[in-house]
C-alpha cells in the first residue's frame, strides 16, 4: 500500500508541476504517462491539452505577422465554440490613398520608397488600431479598414472611423516634417498628400 501511494504520490506531483507551469506561461510542457489508469489517462489530456495550446499559439503567431492580432484572436476563439454562423452587419469602411503616388515614386529610390511608405503604414496603422479599427489590407500604396463590432462597440464604428481619419491628418502634418529625414532630401520634398 506505501508503494502505491508513493507512485500515486509522485504522479500528482509531477502533473501539479506540470500545471503550475502551464499556468506560467510554459506551453512546451509534458508529463511522463506512468501508467495506464485515471491519472495516465488524465495526464495523457494533460498533455493533449497542452499541444492543442501550442498549435493554437504558433497559428497565433503566424498570422499575427500578418493579420491583425484581435483578428486572429477571434478566429480562435469562434473555432473553439464550433464557429458562429455567418450574420449581417453594418460596419464602417475605410480607404486611403496617397496622391500622386505613381509620378513620386518615378522621382525617389527604391529604398527612400520603401522608408517612406513604411513610415506612412506604421503611422497610419497605429492610429486605426488606437481607435478600435482593423486593417484589412495594404494596396500598393492604399490602406483599407474596418471598424465593426467587437472590436467597435456598439454603434460607435462610425465615430471611431472618422476619430481615426481626423487623427491621421493630424499625424500627416507631423509625418511631413520628418520627410527630410525619411527621404534624405533637405530640398524639393516631394508634397505628401493622402486622400
């Protein structure tokens, strides 16, 4: 009986540990199964558990790289409650772009392009996302947006939309001093204007 108790003993222990590790944060945790009983059998989903929890993390982060992490947060979330069946909405739709983009990139380098619409996204991006927006997608040089619930409560879409567009010619005055710097250039900047 002392024997048993003791395997008993250790089993728990190590599924505890393996649990207080899993609550830290620790998802490349796994217990040993020791055994073919309830406690391997329950350490066993442990361990099913804690893969599932892994390969809905590196899905986190993949896509993360390119969606919208609420997005991708979501989509999990809807999975795991058997996904919710499609639904109409109003939402709020938001395009930009800039003007006269085709004859500014004949007149700057690849590279100060690039500096300058990442400058531009990362500005842009900051401030949709400040204002419970989400990016939906870059083209070329034209960003698209949405604002819907959740992510905008309510009927507050529509405000957080245009909360954002204001914030973002406010943004573009400050981003128009820095093109000296983005661009290298200290005369004939280009004029930077977003419709």
């Amino acid at each position: 009986v002392a024997l048993l108790a003791q395997r008993f003993t250790r089993a728990f222990r190590r599924l505890l540990a393996g649990t207080r590790s899993a609550e830290a944060g620790e998802l490349a945790v796994e217990v040993p199964v020791t055994s073919r009983d309830e406690i391997g059998q329950l350490t066993a989903a442990f361990n099913r558990m804690m893969a599932e929890l892994r390969s809905k993390e590196r899905i986190k982060e993949t896509f993360g790289q390119f969606l919208d992490p609420r997005l991708v947060t979501k989509v999990l979330g809807a999975q795991a409650q058997h996904s919710q069946p499609a639904e109409r909405r109003v939402v709020t739709i938001f395009f930009s772009d800039i003007k006269g983009f085709s004859s500014l990139s004949e007149q700057l380098t690849a590279d100060v392009m690039v500096r300058l619409l990442n400058g531009y996204f990362t500005a842009v991006t900051k401030i949709i996302r400040a204002q419970n927006g989400i990016v939906d997608k870059f083209i070329g040089d034209a960003v698209m947006a949405f604002w819907a619930p959740p992510f905008s409560p309510g009927d507050q879409h529509a405000t957080d939309a245009c909360l954002a567009a204001l914030a973002q010619q406010a943004a573009l005055e400050d981003f128009r001093r820095e093109l000296s710097n983005l661009t290298g250039l200290r005369r004939n900047l280009p004029d930077f204007r977003v419709r």
